[in-house]
C-alpha cells in the first residue's frame, strides 16, 4: 500500500516536471514509475540474494505480508533514485530550454535604441 502512495507521487512529480517544460507528461509519469520499481526489485532481488548466501535457511521463513527493514530501507533509497533521476532531468531540460533559439527569434523585427 504505501508503494501505491510513492508511485502515484512519483508520477505526480514527473507530470508536473513534464508540464513545466512543455513536454509529454504521461510518458514522464511512467519513466518514474518505471525507475522507482526497477529500483525496488534491483534492490530487493539482491537483498534476498544476500540472505541466500549468507543464511540458506531463512529463504523458507520470508512473510510477505508485513513490513520489514529491508522493504523500509528500499523504499528510501529508491525515493532518492527517483529524486535523483528527477534532478537530472531538470538540468537537462532547463540546458536543453536556454539552448532554443526562440528567445532570439522574438527579438527579430525589434529596434534597438543605440
């Protein structure tokens, strides 16, 4: 349940970055949805890896149902892949606008004063 929170803030996010810059903002939406559940099963997928090797015996205790460190820990740390990604698709965007020669093609037709 609380993953469902992150991804509909997650998309929220990204929309809204998307919107900023004019561009589409479902497929931003989705990009963020994609790296924060890649990120949780990259994570999540090497943490159960770890307690494979480490202690065989645990595989056959696992409860799914119920909050664990190891879910607490991902949820943060793919937030700040998300944060993280979002950070550079800001600097990004904001380059790729100050290169677009529409500022000086608004200028064309007017006088300067000199």
């Amino acid at each position: 349940m609380m993953s469902i929170f992150i991804l509909i803030g997650a998309y929220r996010y990204y929309a809204g970055l998307a919107e900023r810059f004019g561009k589409t903002k479902w497929h931003y939406g989705l990009l963020a949805i994609g790296i924060y559940i890649g990120f949780q099963v990259m994570f999540l997928f090497g943490y159960g890896m770890y307690e494979a090797f480490t202690h065989p015996e645990s595989l056959n205790d696992n409860n799914y149902t119920s909050f664990s460190v190891a879910n607490i820990i991902s949820w943060v740390f793919a937030i700040a892949a998300v944060y993280g990604v979002y950070k550079l698709l800001e600097n990004k965007l904001t380059k790729e606008n100050l290169k677009k020669p529409t500022l000086e093609i608004d200028k064309i037709g007017i006088k300067d004063d000199i």
